[in-house]
C-alpha cells in the first residue's frame, strides 16, 4: 500500500481517531492514580496553545488560527502539519472548554513534558509516559501522554475543570 493511500485512509478517519485519542488520554489521566498531582498554589506552565486559551470565545479562536479544516458548534479540528494537529472544544457558550493537540512521529516537533508541565515524566519501561496535573486556581488541567515505539504520539491536553 502506498504511502499517500495511507495518509488518504487517515484523513477520513482523523476526527474520529483525534476524538479517541482525546477521550483514552482523559480516562487514563482520571483513572491512574500514579499518573496525577494537584497544585494549588502554582500556576500552569501551559497557558495556550498558539494564542488559544481556555474561556476564549470560538471567533477569537477562528482569528488566531484560521479557518479550521472542520468545524462546529462545539469542535474545531486544525491540521497544522502532517505531524501536528488540534483539536479545540467549546461549551455551550461557544466558550473553549478544551484543547488537545496531537504530535505523531519521530520528527513531529512535539514539546517535551517539562515544556508542558515544567518538569520531566517519568517513563515506563516501554518508553511510554503519561503525567496530569490539576491547577484549580488556574481553573484548568493539563497533560502529557506519550505513546511507546519508534514513532510515538505525544498529546497535551488542556481542559476546564468543572464549575
């Protein structure tokens, strides 16, 4: 199969397999115990993703980043790259509730977790990590999920927490 038949495949399954994506890297933060910390009294080292904060209206988000490959009501999906892609939530205010970036490859430029949570994660002994940190001050949760092999999909997730 060639390769522009593979990436072709993808495409058509890209939201649905970002979506996947997002919802196991929730549960699994939720769900891992080891995998969670709580600050208090710090701020997040991520506050945005390309100019995107979490609260900001849907038009402000569209102005920052163009128009998105698709969209709706509730979610935009950005493909920046081959390699790099977003997805941006809204709440019924049309308010960003949540974004989630996914990096795939060797070469993907994706951020370490220490640019994402300001320290290191971690890894197992597949080379795979996973770190959530809730800041309720700041109001949000932020994490690092990297898969395991030779060519790993990193996710950093930002999300609201709820009221």
């Amino acid at each position: 199969m060639s390769r522009i038949y593979k990436l072709s495949a993808i495409g058509h399954l890209l939201p649905a397999l970002l979506v996947a994506l997002s919802c196991a890297v929730v549960a699994q933060a939720q769900g891992a115990a080891s995998s969670f910390e709580e600050r208090q009294s710090e701020d997040p080292v991520l506050r945005e993703y390309r100019g995107v904060k979490i609260g900001m209206n849907a038009s402000e988000v569209r102005q920052k980043l163009g128009d998105p490959k698709e969209k709706s009501d509730r979610l935009d999906l950005y493909q920046f790259s081959d390699n790099e892609m977003a997805q941006i939530y809204y709440d019924d205010a049309k308010k960003v509730m949540a974004v989630a970036v996914i990096y795939t490859g060797r070469n993907s430029n994706a951020p370490s977790a220490k640019a994402v949570l300001g320290r290191e994660v971690q890894a197992r002994a597949d080379g795979s990590a996973h770190l959530m940190i809730r800041y309720p001050k700041a109001g949000y949760w932020v994490s690092y999920s990297r898969t395991a092999g030779d060519e790993p999909i990193v996710t950093v997730t930002m999300q609201r927490l709820n009221p």
